[in-house]
C-alpha cells in the first residue's frame, strides 16, 4: 500500500500504518505530521494549554503517556514529566516503570519529577490495598494517583496536568458510564476537567487518537516503553468493554471515534446539568485537599492502616 499523501505529490512511498476509519494509508512522515497535526488541534480546541503555560504530564512508561509527553514537547510545549512510584513488586514493574521514564526524560533532556508512594505516606500500594481490606489494587492505586498528581501540581506550580487516556481508554470508560446509567460520570466525562475547587486542570490530548496509533507514534520514533502492563491488573472489567468495541470498531469502522464524539456533542451538555448541582467541595480535615467528605479517600485509608 502506498501512502496516500506522497502519491498525490506524485511520489511512490511505502505506507507504515493504515487507519481504516480514516481511509488513509501513510509512510512514517506523514503519519508523525498527521498523529501531532491530531494532538495539536485537541490541544487548540479544547483550550487545555498554550505555550506559555507549564504543563505536567503525568507519565506511567507506557506507551500513551511516554508517545504524549514526546509529541507535546516536539511541538514545543514547555513540559514537565511527573511520575508516580507505587512500589509494585511484581514483575519489578515499579523499578522498571522508573528506570524507562528517567531514560526517556533524559532523551527529551526534559526534568522528571519522581514520587514514592513508601517515601510519601510509608507504605507501598499493594500494602496501603491490603491493610485498608481493600482487595481491589487498582481502584486503590487510581485514588492515590489522582491524588498525588494533583498534589504534586499544586505545590510546583502548575495549573495543569496531562495524561495519555486515548480513544480506546476514553470510549471503554464511556461504554461502561452507559451501560451503568452512571449519570454523575457521564456528566463529567471530558477531555477536559476544569479547574474547580482545589483541583488543577485536568487534559487528555490523546482522546481521539486510538492505541493503534499512539503504539505506531512510539515505535516509528523508538520510544522505548514498558509493554508489559502491570501485575495486579489482570481482572480490570475495563477490558471486557474495549473488546466489546474492538468488535463494533472491526464490523463498523469508525465506531469508537463517532460514539466518543457524538456523546461530546450531544449527550454530555445534558449530563454536565446533573452534576453541577449534586457535587460540594470542601477541603480534607488532615490534609487540605479537596474532597466531598469531611476527609478525603487517601487520609482515611491511611488512617485505618495506623489504627492497624
Ligand atoms: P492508566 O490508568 O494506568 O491507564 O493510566 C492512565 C494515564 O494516567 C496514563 O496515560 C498516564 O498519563 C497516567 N499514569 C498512570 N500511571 C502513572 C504513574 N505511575 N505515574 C504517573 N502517571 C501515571
Ligand atoms: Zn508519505
Ligand atoms: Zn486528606
């Protein structure tokens, strides 16, 4: 297959990547201009930052985040990696993650802001999910992530902070918001999450670019990342829904762009209106962040753990 902008410049170059719900076959140039032309125009249109402002991009060494932070900084971007050691044993997947992220910040020659869980708060995740009689790491970790990313932004000045969630991760989600009526979720829902209450301003460049893609970003430009995911998540019911859309997206291409879209046009003003009204803001007792209880999800798992 050739690649559909060189032939119509009248040249004759191979295609590396074919994305079929585009019809668009193209050669490793064309596709790095296509896949940050895709990041830049998310970033314009949805108004998450300029290049005047520090940006945080929360990176977890994998493929997403590392290909989001890479792309950011090429199109000149002021960035600034932040990742979040969880003290995973498994697979020596913490110490892997943190040596593949301090590699990749010294290739971009970009500073890397590193936080320990154990150095943080004491424990690891895995023991913070233990000794709260929580089974479920993830959810665990998630809470502490969330938090910490936050955290961190606040204290070193940044007004906001970038993940790499892609269409894959983002129409799962949704699938899952809808098949459950979560109301509340699909209010908020957004590449963007303002700045509200105590939290800083939350993005996701990569909305509309699917795993195919961002995978094909980071090989053509030999990004190396973590391609094994991490051990406790094997259950995650995130999965089920994607498989359920890789299906959809296989028999009707275009599937997971057009339902993500769409909800974003139509559905999610709709929701946006439950929400306002149902959610208070206060800070945390302990720790001053904000929360919707007296105290917040972090300090109180931390505090079963010290009852212990
Ligand atoms: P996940 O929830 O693991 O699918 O990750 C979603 C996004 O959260 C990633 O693309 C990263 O931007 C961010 N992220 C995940 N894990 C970490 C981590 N350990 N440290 C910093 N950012 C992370
Ligand atoms: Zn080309
Ligand atoms: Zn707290």
């Amino acid at each position: 297959m050739l690649c559909k902008v060189c032939r119509s410049k009248g040249k004759r170059k191979k295609a590396v990547i074919y994305l079929r719900h585009h019809r668009l076959a193209l050669c490793k140039e064309h596709f790095i201009e296509w896949f940050e032309r895709q990041v830049e125009r998310t970033v314009k249109k949805f108004k998450m930052f300029t290049r005047k402002e520090k940006v945080l991009v929360a990176v977890s060494g994998g493929k997403d985040s590392l290909s989001l932070w890479f792309a950011l900084n090429k199109l000149g971007y002021e960035t600034y990696g932040l990742h979040i050691s969880l003290g995973i044993e498994g697979w020596d997947y913490s110490k892997e993650s943190l040596r593949v992220c301090r590699e990749f910040s010294g290739r971009l020659g970009r500073p890397l802001i590193v936080v320990n869980l154990k150095e943080e708060f004491g424990y690891t995740v895995e023991e913070i999910a233990k000794g709260s009689g929580r089974r479920d790491v993830c959810s665990v970790c998630g809470t502490f992530k969330r938090y910490l990313m936050n955290k961190v932004a606040k204290e070193e000045g940044f007004k906001v902070v970038a993940t790499g969630h892609n269409l894959d991760d983002e129409s799962a989600l949704l699938l899952s918001n809808t098949i459950r009526w979560e109301l509340g979720y699909l209010g908020r829902q957004s590449p963007v999450l303002p700045e509200e209450g105590g939290f800083v301003k939350k993005v996701k460049p990569f909305c509309f670019l699917t795993e195919k893609e961002t995978v094909s970003y980071a090989i053509v430009n030999e990004i190396e990342y973590m391609e094994k995911g991490c051990p406790n998540a094997k259950e995650a019911t995130s999965a089920h829904f994607k498989r359920a859309l890789a299906y959809l997206e296989h028999k009707m291409p275009g599937t997971k762009l057009r339902f993500y879209k769409e909800f974003l046009k139509r559905a999610r003003p709709v929701f946006e209106k439950e929400v306002k009204e149902g959610l208070e803001l206060n800070e945390c007792e302990v720790c001053g962040m904000p929360t919707t209880s007296p105290v917040c999800s972090v300090c109180r798992m931390l505090q079963r753990l010290k009852e212990c």
